[in-house]
C-alpha cells in the first residue's frame, strides 16, 4: 500500500512539473512511477499505462522523440485491445501519437521523410477527429483539439481551404463554450487571421485581428 501512495504522488507530482514546464523533471518523476507500477500492478494495468503515456507524453515535449515514440505506440495498441478504438483512453493516446508524428515531421532534414511522417500525422489526426466526433461530440473541446491539429497539419501541406474550414468550426466552438475572450478563443482567432492573410483575404483577417484586440483590452492586457 505505501509503495502504491509513493507510485501516486510521483505520477500526481511529474504531472505538476509537467505543467510547470519542467518536463525533465516531470520524465524522472514518471520513469520512477512507471517502474514502480510495472512491478507492483504489472505492464498492463489501468494505472501503468496511465503513467507510460504520461512519461511517452513528457519526452515528446521536451524533445525526446525518439524515446517517446515506441512508448506511445505501445499504449495505443494495449488501449485498442482492452479498450477499443472508440474509448476515450485510445482516443488520448491516439492524439499523442499523432502530435509526436507531427513533431518528427517538423523535426526531419530529410524533405521526403518530412512530408512521409506529415501524412501519417495527418491520417492519425484525421481518424482521430472522425471518432471524437461520434463518441465526444462536436461541441466537446477534445474535438475541438483534434480540429486544430488537422487544421494546422492540412495547413503545413499547403491545403488551406480545408484547413480554414476546420479553423473556423473550431473557433466557433471555442467562442460559444470558452468564451469570446478566452485565451484559448484568441489563439484560434489569431491563427485563423493569420490563414486568412495567406490566402489574401485580408479584410477578413483584420476582422479578426480586431476582434482580438478589443478582447485583450477587456481583458486588461
């Protein structure tokens, strides 16, 4: 029972460095949890899992792709064979791995495995948003997240109406859910204008831009 409260606070504390933007702290904290989990719960408990996505999850964001990828892929498959490709556990871990995919993408010297990764990237991500949709919802902001993901990938391959129709779903939502002037809302705002601006439809980005402004002066900003 203590080394079962010891394994809790680890993963409850590398959560909270995590957040804090310590991630290097936050990977430690999670490799003491998970060895601690694998020999007391076993490799394919709830709990263990738990943690080993969090620890593929904190190496991914300090930059250890090439650690955190197999520990990902690892969790996803456990996730579809206990759980199912539609339960909210696989559709985290499934996101994950998509993020990771995209981070490799941006990450490769090499053109061609760039743009090899930025499609399956593309195609988790695109999975991804088609079942949060039919288990979460549209209105769910986890959906949400994954249509910025997609957004921002179609973007990259240079298909921007698609990816603005996405961007414009998504900040919909996030204004009506979050809020006008959330921060979250004023992200989605600002990559929206800057799509828009691409595509030369200025009028609208600074639209946009405005709107922006004037929520970040209500803000006290």
């Amino acid at each position: 029972d203590d080394d079962k409260k010891t394994a809790r606070i680890q993963h409850e504390t590398g959560i909270l460095r995590l957040r804090q933007g310590r991630g290097d702290e936050a990977v430690a904290l999670f490799e003491q949890t998970l060895a601690r989990r694998i020999r007391l719960l076993g490799p394919d408990d709830p709990d263990t899992l738990e943690v080993k996505h969090d620890l593929g999850a904190a190496l991914s964001d300090v930059g250890d792709l090439a650690r955190a990828e197999p520990l990902i892929r690892d969790v996803l498959a456990r996730y579809e064979e206990a759980e199912g490709l539609l339960n909210q556990k696989t559709l985290m871990a499934a996101n994950t791995l998509g993020v990771l995919l995209h981070r490799r993408a941006k990450a490769a010297s090499d053109p061609s495995a760039s743009d090899e990764l930025r499609r399956q990237a593309m195609e988790v991500f695109g999975r991804n948003l088609a079942n949060r949709r039919e288990v979460l919802g549209v209105r769910s902001l986890d959906t949400v997240e994954s249509m910025g993901n997609l957004a921002e990938v179609l973007r990259e391959q240079g298909e921007l109406d698609e990816a603005a129709l996405l961007m414009t779903e998504a900040l919909d939502i996030r204004r009506t859910v979050e809020g006008e002037d959330h921060p979250n809302t004023l992200i989605a705002m600002n990559n929206l204008a800057i799509l828009l601006s691409t595509q030369n439809k200025l009028e609208e980005a600074a639209q946009w831009f405005a709107r922006i402004v004037e929520a970040r002066q209500r803000r006290g900003e």
